[in-house]
C-alpha cells in the first residue's frame, strides 16, 4: 500500500475548482450533452420502456464524510433500476462490503425500493448514463465531469473518496488537482490531496472478480482502511 501527496493539492485544500462547483450535481433526466450516449438512452428507452433509462443520480447524504465513484451506470444495473450498483452483480459485493463495514444499514435486495440506506456514505459515477458496451469515450468522461465536480463541491464534510477502478481515479485526480505521476493508480493505494484521501480500488465488476484480479478481501481491505482513518 502507498500514500503519495503533492504540492500542488495543498492549494486546492479539499474543494474542487470553481467552474466544477458552479455546476448542476446532477444531470437532467433528457441531458443532450452526449449525442452518442442520448442515441443510446433512446434506443433502451424504446427497447425497455419500464426502465429508469436517465442519468443516474447519486445515492446518499450529500453531507457524508465517504464518497464511492463508479464508472458509470450498468445497462441492466443503475440504467435499469435508477440507483447506483443496483441490479447487476457489482452492486452485490458493494453494498456487502458496506453493510459489513457500517457504511450501510438495512437489508440489499438489487431494488432500490429494498430500504437500504447509506451511513456517512454517498455513491456517484464519473459518466452519469450508461455507455454501449460499458465503454465511455474520453469526450463522454470530459462532459460529464463536472457534474461530479459539483457532487464533491456540495460535500462539505467529505474527507474520503474511493476510486473503483483507473477511469474513476483519472477523472478525480484533475478534481483533486493531484498529477498522475504522483498519484498513479494502484489497487490499495492512497492519495492525498489537501484535507482528502483518494483511495483506489480495482472495480468490483463481475469480470475483475471472476478473474480473480479482485477478491473480496482485498476488496474489503481497502473499506477497513477507509473506516480506519475516518474513524
């Protein structure tokens, strides 16, 4: 495990830039600013006319010391039942982890009507709507950015973010005003970035899991070291 700070975050304190922060925190329900991924959004809308099919707002107290960052929504996860990780099997492991660490209470039943809530804990993605394939474009990434921007601007209390996977983590690092030389990405590494942590994580996907590039200990190794340092 490594922890690497840098100059440069010790001017950015834990805010975010203030284009980002003058932003929405979430996109509209028919946001046009990705042509290819409203393409998309259409066809599933006429497709499956019973599914969320919108950007995917995030989930949790805006006034949480933990925030989770996905890659975007999973076509028949969050784009189907509207809340992130919810549906599909990276949200199993997820929402295990965090019950198993006081993140969350209640009882995960892949619906977001099951009444789970979240504990000094909020999930978001980098891309708000699902992407075909589950594939971004790194202009897609770009746009959607500060809106996530704004999520973490609107965290007044937020001192820890986890990155699950190296999409997630290259789109905080310019947030976080941190440089990819001094903070690149590893499973179990930490990042400082003024009064923030950045902990990164392999994604909990079901192929990094069946691969074995992730395994639930080590998955649940970086959530310990979360809940060590927040306390």
């Amino acid at each position: 495990m490594t922890i690497s700070t840098t100059r440069r975050s010790a001017a950015k304190v834990d805010s975010v830039p203030p284009r980002a922060a003058a932003a929405p925190t979430e996109a509209d329900r028919d946001c046009p600013l990705c042509p290819r991924l409203v393409d998309f959004r259409e066809a599933q809308r006429a497709r499956e006319p019973s599914w969320y099919n919108a950007p995917v707002p995030s989930f949790g107290d805006a006034n949480a010391r933990l925030l989770i960052v996905g890659l975007a929504p999973g076509l028949q996860g969050a784009n189907r039942t509207g809340r992130p990780f919810t549906g599909d099997y990276a949200g199993d492991l997820l929402y295990g982890t965090l019950l198993h660490y006081g993140f969350a209470k209640g009882r995960f039943e892949a619906r977001p009507d099951d009444g789970l809530t979240l504990v000094d804990c909020r999930i978001s993605n980098a891309v708000r709507c699902v992407p075909p394939q589950n594939k971004p474009l790194p202009a897609e990434i770009n746009q959607c950015r500060a809106f996530l921007g704004a999520t973490i601007a609107a965290m007044p209390r937020l001192r820890g973010i986890v990155a699950l996977g190296r999409i997630s983590h290259d789109t905080l690092l310019k947030l976080l005003g941190l440089r990819a030389a001094a903070a690149p990405f590893a499973h179990g590494a930490v990042h400082q970035a003024g009064g923030i942590k950045l902990y990164d994580s392999y994604h909990c996907s079901r192929y990094n899991t069946n691969t074995r590039v992730l395994t639930t200990e080590m998955f649940h190794a970086v959530f310990a070291r979360v809940k060590a340092d927040l306390g």
